[in-house]
C-alpha cells in the first residue's frame, strides 16, 4: 500500500481510498499517477506519459491534462503534489511539513521511514544514476561512503536516497545528522534518539551499540550518518562496530573518507555542465543548467526562456564547476540581478564570487547559506600546513603539478615528503582534485575554492609574497630556466640578464638552418643545453645537445677550430647526462663523459673533470658494472682530495660508500656514509651551504642517506631503514626535484615500504614516482615503477597480473642495459615464476643474474639469488614426488635446494645482511621441518631470535610463528 499525501493507492489491485472510502477515477488516470510515482520525484517528460499511457497512439496534450486534472481533484487539499514543470513536464513530489506523506507502509501498517529522515521539497535533478548504483551498492556492500567537496550534494543524494531504501526495499531507515555533534557523547545521543533507545542505554558505547542491534528489525535496516568529517574518528570507530551487523547497512556523508576495512567510498561529483559551443538542447539536458533553471525560476519563473540566456546559465555553471550548492546561490540572485547581471558578476572579480554566491535558504544549515560559511568549514578540519599550502595554491587557474606545488605552494624549507602529506590531506577532504593522464598526476582547483583560497591569503597578508613567487616560476619556463639550478644562488641567478627561453630558442632554430651559423648555433647550445637541463626539460636538452653534436662533428677543421671548446664540453656533457634518463644505453652515456674528461684533463678543467667522472660513475652504476664505479668513485675522491670543495670530497665519499653497498660491503659501506654525513649535517647546521660553480650539482645527504637506509634494511633494522628513508625525502627540495626524486622513491622508498609490508605507503609513494617518471619521459624509471607495480601486485595477490608487470618491466630495462639495482626484482620475479610452475625459467633469469654479478661484482643480492634458487630447487622437488617416499630425482633438487640455501646464509653472514641470512634460514628450516627434521631446522633458527622483537619486518613475523609451532612439535 502507497500513501500519497492523504490518499492511500495499491498499484497492483488499481484502489485508491481516502480514509475507508475508495475514490473512483479512470485508468488513465490511475496509469499516470503510477508513471509519476516510480519516477521517484524526478521531472517525467509529457511525451514520455504519453507514450506509457497510450502506447503507439496519437494522442493530443489536452487528453493528459484532463487526466492530471481528475488526479489533482483526488489529492485534495494535497494536489500541490503534482506540479507542472514549464516547458518540461510533471512530478510527484511530498509536501513540506508531512512526513508521512508518500511512504510505503509493511504489512503491519507502520511506516518504514523514520520520523526524522528530512523530507525533500524538490526533486534531485541530475542525480538518477548516483541514487540507482549507491541504491545497487548497498546490497552488497555494509558500509557506503559518500564523498565530495562541501556544497556538492552528499546530503541531498543520501536523503533521496534514503527515500528511496524506504520506499522500494523491506528495510526500515535511520537519519543522524551530525553536523551539530562535536563529541562523542553527542553522536552516541544522535544514534540513540534515532533508534528511539532509552538512557538507560547511554551509560556506555558498548551497550548503546548492543541495544541498536537488539532493535534491529529482521528485515534489516538503513542507517544514513550524515556531515561526519569533523567527529570522522568518532564515527568511523562506531561504524567498524555496526558493520559486522549483517542485517544493518550503513550509508555515511563525509567530506573524507572513514577509513576503515568494510568501507566502500562513493565519490560524489559535481553536476555536468555542458562544453563550450553545445546546443541549446543539449545544455538543457546537463543537470547543471537545468538544476539553475529550476532554482532561478522558482525566484523569477520568467527567467531563461531565450537561447541567449541558456547559453549564458551555462556559462555559469561552467565557472562554478558544476557545484550543486554555488548553482543554486548564484540562481537565488536572478531574481534581482537577472542572468546576465550573475554572469557579469562572476566574470568580473574573484574577489566578487564569494559575496554573490551567498543567501540560502533560512531553513539551510548555516554552513550552506553561504559558500564561504561551507568552506569555512572544510578550512577549520585542516591542520596548519595543509591550511598554507591551501592558501598558497591559490594562483593556479589550471591543472597544475606536483612540482609546481613545490615550486610556489611550498616554503622555500618545507620538506617534500611535508608537502606530500598535506597535499594527501587536501585530496583526502575533497578540497582538491587529482586527475591522472595515464601515469602522469596533476591537481586542480575549483574556481570557487581558489576564490576562497585567495582571500585567506590575502588575509594572512602573504598574496605578494607567494604571487612573486608563482611570477619566478613562470619566469623559469618561459625566460629564466636556470632559476631550479641547484648549484646556483638566486643572487648570482638575478644579477644576469637572460633573454626568453622562446627567443633562444627561435635563434638555436635558425643557428642550425642552411643559412645560419652552426659555429654560433654550438655557442649558444652551451649556454641553452645548461639551462634546459636546470629547468628539468630533459628531453628537449637531449634533443638539442644531439643536434649540436651532430653539426659539430660535422664541421670542417677551420670552422670546428672556432668553437669554444668550453662550450662543446659543455653540449657533451648535457647530451651525456641526459642519454640515460631518455632511454639511451650505459655505454654510450659513458663513451661520451670519457671524451669530455679527456677534454677536461687535457684543459686542466677541475670542475668538469669531477663532473665527467661523476658521470662515469653513473653510467657503470646504470650498468650494474660495480668494479668500474669503484675505480670512477676512487678516482673522484682522490681529485677531490687533492684540488676539490668540501662538498666535492663528501659527494665523492658518499659515491664510493654507494658503490661498496653494491660490492656487499655493507658493513664498510656503512661506516663510511654515517661518518660522511656527520660531517655533512655539520656543514648543514645553518641550511645549506652555498656551493662552488665547480661543485657537483647532486646531494649526497639524498642517495646517501637513502643507501644508508637500504643498507639498514639488510641488517635487519626496519625501523630505522624507513627513518632514513624519511630523512632522505625530508633532503629532497622543490629546486632539485628531478631526477633525483625519482631516483630515491623508485629504489629506496618504494622497495623499503614493500618489504616492510607497508602497501598503502608503497602505493602512495609508488604513484608519484610512475607520475613524475611519466611526466619527464624517464624511461629507465617508467620501467622500473612497472616493475614495482607488479611486485606490489603480487603482494597483494594479483599473481597472474604481478608477473606479466614485472617480465614486462625487467624486458625494457633489459633492452636499455639498465641494471642499477635490479637484481631484487629479479628475484621477486624468479620467486613469481616458480610459484606459476615456470621453474626452468626461474632458474635462468637466476642463473643469468648471478654470472652477471660475479663478472661486474653486483654482489650485494647475491645471497637472495641464492636463496630464490634454493627454494626453486625445492619447488622442482614437488614436482617428482610428495616429501615422504621422494624418488630419487626429488630427494637430488632437495638436496640441493638446501646446499644452497645454506651457502646463502653464509653469503649473507659474510655481508653482514642479517634479513637476508634470515630468509634463507627460515626457507630452509621450514623445508627440513616438512622432512620431520625438526630439532635441526629449531637449531637453525635459534640464533636468529632477535629478529623477533624487530617491528615492521614481515620476516620477523614468520619467524615468531615458526618457531613455536616447531617446538611445540618437537614436545
């Protein structure tokens, strides 16, 4: 039975009665009221009740607004029920104040809604997808959260579609509103008034969560908690609690997410505003513009009759970003400022936006009769950092990234990993928006949150301050680039002029025409090559230090003896530097840094001596050709000693230590970063020095620290790996972002998370490296961030899908000759593909890694190759027969899987890489346990105890869940 207003209708015996009196009407009428009603209060077009009613008839309009009439007479006292929509058609709406009015009854005769579920006057428009899934969802899932920026609609979505769980499905409905609760003993009375629990009930939180579902009805229930982003720990430690109820669904509104386990987020967007240029037609079906017509009409029902004005509303709600809450503001001006005057407005002045968008309705909440009273809101949730770099956003207009944020958002002392969290947290409260074009992340702003955003900054007094500094980063992509130049001093940066980037670049172009100058063409390479490669636009360097290499080499001997040999040193040594980063092989980066050192030494060049054997280093490291970064690192330092800054000596310590880590020297490795960095947090006590011209432009507390971190890690320390790996990030500022960014994440802190089985920060971290690797077209770190994917793939047990990323990944790198530590993901991968039964492959690309490591001395992973071969040894077993009763061919690969599990962990005892002895020993173990060799393998795993009280290791887990299942066996 369905009660409309005061009328009671049963669809399906085709009765209508008022009181105990049945009213007689046609079944037309009766026909039409029913296509009203299952439209769920949205506007039903005349053709479309035409079409229902009088399928395949030619029927002329006058017939429906009989039938609508004859219902109208019906309702009564309610006929205001059914409203005609100008231009549009009709729909059944409820009538304020009655909150029985148009609810389903059960078969006792009792409403299903609460009482206190807010009613809706109008009808949601623009939103009958969202309330159809998030109606879909709730069946399956126990927690649904809505989620969006503040004025997008969550509550007026999770209202409709409260109704809508009460109208068409058997459970009962609960609305708590919580934007008024700021305790927990508030929400915990919110939820008791709503389940019309007595106080007995309120002495605690348990037992007020033991009486809800004690009154739970069998049939199930729908609890909707509405605005619980400022109680969002309050609530979502009760939701837990409620979830395990499994006749209790929970739809939740927040301007972040709970958080939790059984959570499934809902992401409530904006309406969809019409493209530029559309037909009238087509705006008049986006629920922007037609939510703004409705609005403005029931102001000034005149209003927006005319092609003209169409157009001009969604102008409109293109600037307000489709945002529910400002469209309706800006349609409550119409009636005294007319369409064109709030168009006028909101192009005139930001300053402006805000003071229009204003005067809601008296019955709205506080927070939404004005915009800013909404982002008052959402600003007062935020912590300190997060507030500042919101307020210094505010000069973006446009999609902007991650290093423009560290260029003008960030202070010039602001850690990146500090940035990053703030950012996350601006994300995470539906103040800004991510967007991905494949791999690569850029963030925007609505207009109307940098609105809001400009006028806190220009309260804090800081608009000049941070409008200066967007201004110089400009300035460094179109004038300037050297401004990011992190050897440089913006004293010794400002002091000369430069021309615009576009103007050198229009004289390279005609430099290297037939009928320029190729000798000038190579001086200016010089100075350009420099400034392209400061400024991270790696691939146009490249691209121009190719050209000016070829057209130099090209020269005959007169004109080639005119060049500036500074100037073609420099062209090399950008072309060098950047073949690696844009796909190039080791080999040839480091043919051309030995062409520019011998250059240097012949010149008595210092400074580009130190660079070409940076370079060098570099390369041999991108090979896995550790001998030769040795001899490259050696030969630095003793430079370096001789003739070199302070800072050239720690780079060139802080290098060798790199290359040892490599070598499986850790433990001298070790003590050779901790004593290099000491002296370089001494020289760092008051920032950071100011570097030489000739000094390196590369930071060895960054891939020092970050190998000191790796190198802790294998010593078994997790705790104070992830620290330093922390403290790396914490180096990292927004004037040398690239490529030393990507270095660090990819194979320091990214790997580190996942070993330590931390995925949500591995994929945190994991989706900036594969963005900024896209954005600057690293192709070594693309690969590489693919790899890591898979690995995190794998350890989240997408098996098939793991593997194929990762054999996908280590083929591109292998294509390149890029190795730099890429033994762990080889082994990741042979682990992969034994587990798939590909042993043979295995064992190759294990075989493979360890001939390569003995001839070039990557020997630092050497004992986890051992180890993975080991277990591969074992895995093959299985493949000839169970462990009791083997044949002779398992009891062969048994036997040897243990030889070598036992020559890794003495592998790794030699190195000093306690986690990795670890592994093998508890791989081993575990194997002599299946033989029923228990006492051998407790023995084996005793001295490793300690590792037990080691938090964050997931080893140190299996070894505390070993060790006492064997002892109880042997007992």
């Amino acid at each position: 039975m369905i009660k409309i207003g005061a009328l009671r209708i049963n669809f399906e015996q085709r009765e209508m009665r008022r009181d105990s009196r049945v009213l007689r009407i046609s079944s037309r009428a009766f026909d039409i009221l029913e296509v009203l009603y299952r439209a769920n209060g949205a506007i039903v077009a005349k053709e479309d009740i035409i079409d229902a009613v009088w399928p395949r008839q030619v029927v002329e309009e006058n017939r429906l607004q009989v039938h609508i009439a004859a219902l109208r007479k019906a309702l009564g006292e309610d006929r205001e029920l059914i409203k005609t929509v100008t231009g549009r058609g009709y729909l059944l709406v409820k009538r304020v104040g009655d909150p029985a009015a148009f609810s389903e009854q059960n078969a006792q005769g009792e409403p299903r809604l609460s009482a206190h579920l807010p009613i809706y006057t109008t009808p949601l428009i623009g939103r009958d997808d969202e309330v159809a899934r998030i109606l879909a969802q709730l069946e399956d899932v126990p927690v649904l959260t809505l989620v969006g920026s503040g004025g997008v609609g969550k509550t007026a979505l999770a209202v409709r579609v409260a109704h809508a769980a009460g109208e068409s499905s058997a459970r009962s409905v609960r609305f708590v509103e919580l934007a008024s609760a700021q305790t927990r003993e508030a929400v915990l009375a919110a939820l008791a008034l709503a389940w019309q629990i007595g106080p007995q009930a309120m002495g605690s939180e348990a037992r007020l969560l033991l009486a809800i579902r004690e009154v739970l009805p069998a049939h199930g229930a729908l609890l909707v908690l509405d605005n619980a982003e400022h109680v969002i720990d309050i609530a979502a430690a009760l939701v837990e609690t409620l979830a395990s109820c499994a006749a209790l669904r929970v739809l939740v509104t927040s301007r972040e997410p709970l958080a939790i386990r059984a959570e499934t987020l809902f992401r409530v967007e904006p309406l969809a505003v019409p493209p530029e240029g559309a037909s009238v037609a087509t705006m008049l079906a986006h629920g922007a513009v037609a939510l703004f017509l409705q609005r403005a009409r029931s102001h000034a029902p005149a209003c927006g009759n005319d092609a003209a004005s169409v157009r001009l509303v969604a102008d409109i709600c293109r600037r307000l970003d489709g945002l529910p809450l400002a469209i309706e503001l800006a349609a409550a001006r119409v009636a005294t400022l007319g369409i064109e005057g709030v168009a006028a407005r909101l192009h005139h002045s930001m300053d402006e936006r805000l003071d229009l968008l204003s005067g809601g309705p008296r019955d709205a909440s506080p927070r939404q009769q004005t915009l800013r009273a909404t982002f008052d809101w959402s600003y007062a949730l935020l912590d300190a950092n997060a507030r500042a770099l919101l307020r210094n956003l505010a000069f973006f207009a446009g999609a902007f990234t991650f290093e423009a944020v560290c260029a003008v958002a960030a202070e010039p002392d602001d850690p990146v990993a500090a940035v990053i969290a703030s950012l996350g947290e601006l994300v995470a409260k539906s103040l800004l928006a991510v967007e991905f074009r494949g791999a690569i992340a850029s963030y925007r702003l609505t207009e109307s949150t940098r609105a809001y955003a400009m006028s806190k900054l220009r309260e804090e007094g800081a608009l000049r301050r941070v409008g200066e500094r967007h201004l110089r980063y400009l300035q460094s992509h179109i004038e300037d680039c050297a401004v990011l130049a992190p050897s440089r001093t913006h004293d010794h940066l400002h002091a000369r002029a430069r021309p615009s980037l576009d103007d050198a670049r229009r004289a390279w172009d005609w430099a290297f025409s037939p009928e320029g100058d190729a000798v000038l063409g190579v001086a200016l390479a010089g100075s350009l090559v420099g400034t392209l490669l400061d400024a991270g636009l790696v691939h146009e360097c490249h691209e121009r230090a190719a050209r000016a290499l070829a057209a130099l080499d090209g020269l005959p001997a007169d004109a080639a003896a005119k060049v500036d040999p500074v100037c073609a040193m420099r062209v090399r040594a950008a072309f060098a530097a950047t073949l690696l980063l844009t796909g190039g092989a080791p080999a040839d980066a480091a043919r051309h840094w030995r062409e520019v050192l011998a250059r240097a030494e012949t010149r008595g060049d210092d400074a580009f001596a130190a660079r070409a054997l940076w370079g060098l280093w570099n390369a041999s490291m991108n090979a896995g050709e550790i001998y030769a970064s040795l001899r490259f690192a050696t030969r630095l330092e003793v430079c370096a000693a001789r003739r070199g800054t302070a800072w050239q000596k720690l780079c060139a310590s802080a290098m060798l230590a790199a290359s040892l880590h490599c070598l499986g020297e850790l433990g001298q490795a070790r003590e050779r970063l901790e004593g290099a960095l000491a002296e370089l947090d001494r020289l760092c006590t008051n920032g950071p020095p100011q570097r030489e011209e000739n000094d390196l432009s590369v930071d060895p507390r960054i891939f020092g620290t970050g190998t000191l971190a790796r190198i802790a890690w294998l010593e078994g320390d997790a705790a104070r790996a992830l620290q330093l790996s922390q403290r790396a990030l914490n180096h990292v500022r927004a004037d040398m972002l690239e490529p030393t960014l990507c270095h660090l994440l990819a194979v320091v802190v990214v790997p580190l998370h996942l070993a330590c089985g931390n995925l949500a920060e591995a994929q945190r971290h994991l989706t900036l490296l594969r963005s900024q690797a896209a954005l600057h077209r690293f192709e070594g770190w693309q690969a590489y961030g693919e790899c890591l994917a898979g690995q995190l793939d794998l350890q989240t047990g997408s098996a098939e899908r793991g593997l194929a990323r990762l054999e996908a990944g280590l083929a591109q790198l292998a294509s390149r000759d890029f190795r730099r530590l890429v033994v762990p993901l080889e082994t990741v991968c042979a682990q992969a593909l034994a587990n798939a039964g590909r042993v043979d492959d295995a064992l190759n690309m294990l075989e493979a890694a360890l001939r390569h490591g003995a001839a070039h001395g990557d020997s630092c992973f050497a004992a986890e190759l051992l180890r993975v071969r080991g277990v591969t040894e074992l895995l093959r077993a299985q493949r000839h027969g169970k462990w009791a009763g083997a044949g002779a061919g398992a009891s062969r690969h048994i036997d040897a899987g243990r030889r070598t599990l036992k020559e890794a962990m003495e592998l790794a005892h030699e190195q000093g890489a306690g986690l990795l002895a670890l592994r093998a020993a508890l791989d081993l173990a575990q194997s002599l346990a299946q033989d029923g060799l228990v006492r051998e393998a407790v023995a084996l795993l005793t001295p490793f105890a300690p590792f037990v009280d080691q938090q964050g290791l997931p080893e140190a887990q299996r070894l505390a869940s070993l060790l006492p299942s064997l002892d109880q066996t042997i007992d």
